[in-house]
C-alpha cells in the first residue's frame, strides 16, 4: 500500500495500482489479508481521492494523542467537562491565556 501512494503520480495509476494489489491480496492463502482487501475494495474511491485532494488525518491523529496522554496522565476526570476543558488546554492553541510565571528565559522560577 505504501508503494502505491509513493509511485503513483496520478489517480488513475493510484487507481490501476491498488486494483492490481487488491486482485493479488484477494487471491491471498490467509483469512485477515482477503477480508483487508473486502475493506479496502469497499472504500477505494475515498483512499483514491486523497490524490486529488492532498489531505491526511494526520491532524487529527496527532491532536487525539496529546488528549489520550492528558488524560493518562490524570488517570481518570471527575466530570466529562474537566475532559472537555483539559483537551481545549492540551490542543486548542489558546493563545489568549496569560503567560505562565514558571516558564522563564532565565531558568528561574518567579514566585
């Protein structure tokens, strides 16, 4: 699957690519592969649009792990709104917030 997104330069040969590799997946001795290829098979148009379109969930996979590690690091919230609120804290990029008196040039802490 990688090779494809790397050698394919367009859609179609993206396209031609990956019926290719789902046609030899599918002929495949091993119960996992074959039922992988049903599922991409089934939602190849939207894995052939990222060629035109350029986007990735990258984003977004990235901001759901710095929430999962908030939320390991407190081991639990009381409330869901402390979840909601830590996420916004964690991932939001709120730059209205005022400056942290313990995040010095100098190494110092202010008290």
């Amino acid at each position: 699957m990688r090779d494809i997104f790397a050698r394919a330069d367009s859609k179609a040969e993206a396209a031609q690519l990956l019926t290719a590799w789902l046609s030899w997946v599918k002929r495949s001795r091993l119960a996992p592969f074959r039922k992988l290829a049903r599922t991409i098979a089934s939602h190849q148009d939207g894995i052939l649009n990222a060629f035109d379109s350029g986007l990735t969930n990258g984003g977004v996979e990235a901001i759901n792990g710095l929430i999962h590690a908030a939320k390991t690091r407190a081991r639990g919230y009381r409330t869901t709104r402390n979840v909601i609120n830590m996420a916004c804290l964690v991932a939001g990029r709120l730059r209205h917030l005022p400056a942290s008196p313990y995040d010095t040039t100098s190494g110092t802490v202010l008290a």
